[in-house]
C-alpha cells in the first residue's frame, strides 16, 4: 500500500495482444525450428512456468534472442490491431492522478507500446525499460527503479507471467499478478504474489486509491 512507483509489464497485462500471439506462434515456430502448437496445447500450456513452456515447445535457448527480435517486428506491424484490456486507460489515469509514478517493463519495443498506448496514455508513463530478454526483466527493473529515484520497498511490479514475478523478487519488490493475461490464475496462485488482480480495481484498491 501507498507505492511510489507502479512498473507494468505491458503484452497481456495491459494490452490483449493474445490473438496476435496465438497467430504469430506458429508462424515463430516455423521460422526458428521449434514445435507448432494448436490452439488446446496453448491453452494447457497456460498453467505452466515459462521455462517450461520453453522445454515443451523446444526451444532453444540460444536462439530466443533472434526469436525475441523478431516478435518485437511482428508486434510493431500488427500494433494499430491490438487494444487494451478494458479498464486499462481510466486505472492509468487514476494512478498518476494521484501521484502514483507509473513505469512499464516489457519484452516489447518501446515504439510498439507507446503506439498501442496512444499520446495521451504514453504521456502518463514516466519511465520505459523496453526490449527486455526474456528471463532478463530484473535488470530493466533496476534501471526505472533508479531513474524513478524510489526505494525497492515503494514499487509494485504488475505483470501477467511467472517470469514478471520471479524478476520482480530478484530485485525484492512487491508482485502483482493479473489473472486475464496468458498465465491463468492457478499457476500465478502457486507464485504466492504479493497481490492477485482479478481486474484493474483491485490494482486501484492495492495502491489504496479505489472510491476515490
């Protein structure tokens, strides 16, 4: 409660970019050598850590850097398709309203989130830590807390996905996990977050601010 510094993860969090993910997995999954999936495996895999994941689809590691690059270009083409979660745009507004720093963290390209975002809601963001790896968010994490100059104990992460809470608690924050991103609430659960969302009041509640 009473946080300085809010850090959103942005692809399932903030923004509904799960029918664009579904589509271009597959299409990843040709182009690098790794397993294509059908939309049921995709959803079993849901209730899975993202390392996991990786091992199931095949992955190799070494390649998730080239895999990585090329979603941010898939991403970028297919951003004017991709909306945010209802809800989104007024928590934004809200949070910084009342003086809450507002930050995002994400594997995305800060080009494609500003865009999903728009001017006004991009406005409201004070510090972008984007194209992150993706087991390498701690380090991103680090660098907005110290731009924001806040202290570890005044920042909530808020992201979507096993890997969001796990960087978060190498760096000691707070976790938030939401439950409408692509990790379903029992996997999240399991993290023991320090807050599970099951929609964006209980962001509003978490930072003390909801009714007002």
């Amino acid at each position: 409660m009473g946080y300085r510094l809010i850090i959103f993860d942005f692809d399932g969090t903030l923004a509904d970019s799960a029918a664009w993910f579904a589509v271009a997995l597959n299409g990843m999954a040709r182009r690098y050598g790794f397993r294509e999936i059908d939309v049921a495996e995709m959803a079993r895999l849901r209730s899975q850590p993202n390392r996991e994941i990786m091992r199931r689809l095949r992955v190799s590691p070494w390649k998730l850097p080239f895999i990585a690059a090329h979603a941010r270009k898939l991403a970028a083409e297919a951003a004017s398709s991709i909306n945010l979660f209802p809800g989104v745009a007024e928590m934004l507004r809200r949070l910084q309203g009342r003086g809450v720093k507002l930050a995002i963290v994400s594997s995305n390209s800060e080009a494609t989130v500003r865009k999903v975002l728009g001017p006004d809601l991009a406005g409201l963001v004070s510090h972008y830590g984007c194209g992150a790896s993706v087991f390498g968010k701690a380090r991103k994490f680090r660098d907005v807390i110290r731009k924001a100059g806040v202290a570890e104990a005044d920042v909530l992460s808020v992201g979507d996905e096993v890997r969001d809470i796990e960087a978060a608690r190498k760096v000691r924050l707070a976790t938030g996990a939401v439950t409408w991103g692509y990790a379903n609430a029992d996997i999240l659960r399991a993290q023991r977050p320090s807050a599970l969302f099951e929609t964006t009041d209980d962001v509003l509640r978490e930072a003390g601010l909801c009714g007002i």
